[in-house]
C-alpha cells in the first residue's frame, strides 16, 4: 500500500479546509471547520493561518463563543483570491465565463461555432475568445482555464478519446496542452456532463449527497456521477456514458458511431429526427447542429396545441428516460438525482411518463425515497463546473497556494510562454 507523505497530507487537508468554507453557506468560525472536516481544532487553527496569509480566506468578523470564552474569528473565501476562466464547448457555439473563487460569474462571452474543426483550429479560437474575455479586465490573478466539451473524454490523461467535436476520427490527444502553451496557465479538459456534477457537488444541490448523478439532456445525453463523494471517472475517464448503452440491436444510429444507443432516441436531434420521420417537420435537407434546439422547439409547440403524434414522440421520450433513470438508480443506489434538460426542455410533455415509467423501475426500497429533479440552471452551472475542476486539480496539489505569486497581478494574454519564462 502507498503511504501518504507528510506533505501531501498537508495538501489534502488545505483541500478539505477550503472545500468545507466553499459549500458552507454562510462563513464559518474555525470550530465549525473542525466539525465538519474532523480534523482536531490544533490541526485547523494552522491551516486556516496558512490560507489567511496566503489570501485564500479572509475574517469577516467575529460571534461569541459557544464556552462564553473570547469571540469566534469567521472565516470566508477571499473571492477575488484567483480567478478562473470557463469555456463551454457545444456542437454550434463556445462560451467563455470569468468565475471567481467563490464561484461567482464575473463575465461571459458568447460565440458561434461550426463544428467539426480540427483540433487545431479549435485550439485557435478558444485561445482568441478567452483573450477577449480577459482583454478589458487588467489586474485579474488567473489560476486557471476549465474546458467543457461532449464526447469521450480522459481528463486526467488530456485526451478526447472521441467528440463530434472534432473532424475525423473525433480523437484529439493534447488539446489542453495546446491551449496552455497559449495562454500560459494550467488549462483542464473534462466531458460536459462530469462539469455540470461538480458544478452541483461544489456550489450546488448535491454538495451533502454522498451519491448522485447528473444528467445532461440537449444535442446528447450524458452522466455525472458522483459515487462516494468523489466526481467519478472511472478508466480513461470513461465512466457513466449511460447514454450509450445500447437499448435495440441494430438500432437509430448514434453519434458515437453505434447503433440503438438511448442517446439516439432521446437526444434532442433525435427527437427531432422522429418529427420529421412523422412529417410534422421539413425533412428535405440534413439539420445543422444550431438548427437543433429551435426545431426541436417547434415541435414542442404542436405538442402543446394538442398535435396527437408530437405529443407521443415526446411521451415516448419521456418513458424511456424514466425506465434508464429507474435502472440507473437501482444500480448505484444514487441519494439525488438532477436531470438538466436545457432551456428548450419540453418538460409538460414529457415528465408525466418519465415519472410514471420510473416508478414502474424503482426496486421497491427506493421509491418514494430518491429525488428526481428536473429543470435548468442556466449557463452559470457549467461555469462554476469548469471552476471547480479547476480549483479542484489545483487545490489538490497546493498549486493554488503560491499561483499568484507565480503568475502575479500582471497577467497579460499578449504575451507569449516563452516571454513569460525569460521574464521569470
């Protein structure tokens, strides 16, 4: 077994200080740390002395002693400690955020994208739109860039094992090498789905559930799982692609390449794909991918006024979703379950069946117990995504701990690696 040095248990406890003061809703005196973090009080007091002269966290003011001794210290993060930058990277647009360390959205950027590109171009434009995010913000401390995007992805091993992303064979090996060779800060990729599920463990509704997933259901389906506190990975980051289970042999084909997987009949497109089969759409031409949400859209609208065939595309949706979930729990044993649908989500149409098809599923010790939530949370959830796998990786190592001092206040996108390296 592989002991853990002294100073890599230092690190872990920095991290579990600071992630305590993080999901924490109010500041937090230092006996509270200890309580939820169980280090002994000897063990906090020095830890948060190294984050109070680091500048990671700041006393906001004092509450009187539970013993009646002297005032308590309240202790919060310093939100403007280091900032991170978040991009978003879908089949048809690519979205740059500014998160601070508190998670707070400071700045977006919004962009069309065509999409496939080589990994090259898409290296290019991502480095030039998160220049022009940061260009008028001067001053800014950035500890890092988070990179969201669909598809198969080994974040620990930057590699794109496939995305439709990419042209190709939607492989790309080194794409936050790439980007980071640009703009001279540690850059982290991750598949969309494992951003929105640390989105929701860090700053969200899942930060007190020990197992939950997350669901994202747009242009694909995909799966967040957090299992035992912990974000899972799994091989080669592979772990939770339930959308690509196969549900008919020789099925719908799938943008990964298979056929009969559930994302090929649940997946926006492919509700799309069943209108325009059911003539209730166009079909003389093959859809673009910004195409894919204003017609799915549109066929939402002739569900609603009553259209007998849309409303059953939209049904059967909803219960084969409800019977995947329904497994899906029963597999995992999940506490939560948030299903983020998008901002175009035909959700009257379609919960009604979800819900009655996954109690048909639940194994009786779970139904009635497992919350099911479905909704949106805007863009501001994958952006503090992208800002908790970046935090995340460089709490870890106690990189965060001497960034700035690193990379200053003088942080300048125009200037290239190699300036920087001479300038050091």
């Amino acid at each position: 077994m592989t002991r853990l040095s002294s100073r890599h248990i230092s690190q872990l406890h920095l991290y579990r200080v600071l992630h305590a003061v993080r999901r924490n809703d109010a500041p937090m005196s230092r006996g509270e740390i200890g309580a939820s973090t169980g280090l002994s009080q000897p063990a906090v007091s020095s830890l948060t002395r190294r984050l109070l002269e680091n500048g990671a966290l700041v006393e906001v003011g004092a509450r009187p002693s539970a013993g009646g001794g002297r005032k308590e210290r309240e202790l919060a993060l310093n939100s403007d400690f280091v900032w991170v930058v978040g991009v978003n990277i879908s089949l048809f647009q690519l979205t740059v955020t500014l998160t601070d360390f508190a998670g707070a959205v400071r700045a977006t950027r919004n962009a069309p994208l065509e999409t496939p590109m080589t990994k090259a171009a898409l290296v290019r434009r991502v480095v030039r739109e998160v220049r022009a995010c940061l260009v008028d913000l001067g001053g800014v401390t950035l500890a890092g860039i988070g990179v969201a995007l669909p598809g198969f992805v080994d974040s620990l091993g930057d590699l794109v094992h496939w995305s439709a992303v990419f042209s190709g064979s939607g492989r790309a090996a080194g794409l936050s090498e790439a980007i980071a060779a640009e703009l001279g800060v540690p850059v982290f990729i991750e598949n969309e789905a494992k951003i929105r599920a640390l989105a929701e463990q860090w700053f969200g509704r899942a930060a007190r559930s020990t197992h939950a997933a997350v669901i994202t259901l747009d242009q694909g389906l995909g799966v967040g799982l957090i299992l035992g506190g912990e974000l899972y990975r799994g091989r080669a980051g592979l772990a939770g692609e339930m959308g690509h289970v196969q549900i008919v042999a020789g099925g719908r084909p799938c943008h990964c390449g298979k056929r009969g997987c559930l994302e090929a009949y649940v997946a926006h497109y492919a509700v799309v794909e069943q209108g325009r089969e059911a003539g209730l759409l166009p079909a003389s031409r093959p859809l673009l991918p910004q195409d894919i949400e204003p017609t799915y859209t549109r066929l939402a609208e002739t569900g609603r006024r009553g259209g007998a065939k849309a409303r059953a595309i939209f049904e059967r949706q909803g219960r084969l979703l409800g019977t995947w979930l329904g497994n899906l729990i029963n597999l995992l044993a999940l506490q939560l379950v948030i299903v983020d649908g998008g901002q175009h989500l035909a959700i009257e149409l379609l919960e009604g069946p979800l819900r009655e098809a996954l109690d048909e599923a639940l194994a009786l010790p779970h139904r009635g117990k497992v919350p099911v939530l479905i909704d949106h949370e805007g863009g501001e959830a994958w952006a503090r995504g992208a800002a908790a796998l970046v935090l995340q990786r460089l709490d870890e190592s106690a990189e965060v701990m001497n960034i700035a001092s690193r990379h200053g206040d003088d942080l300048n996108t125009t200037t290239t690696p190699a300036a920087r390296r001479a300038a050091a």
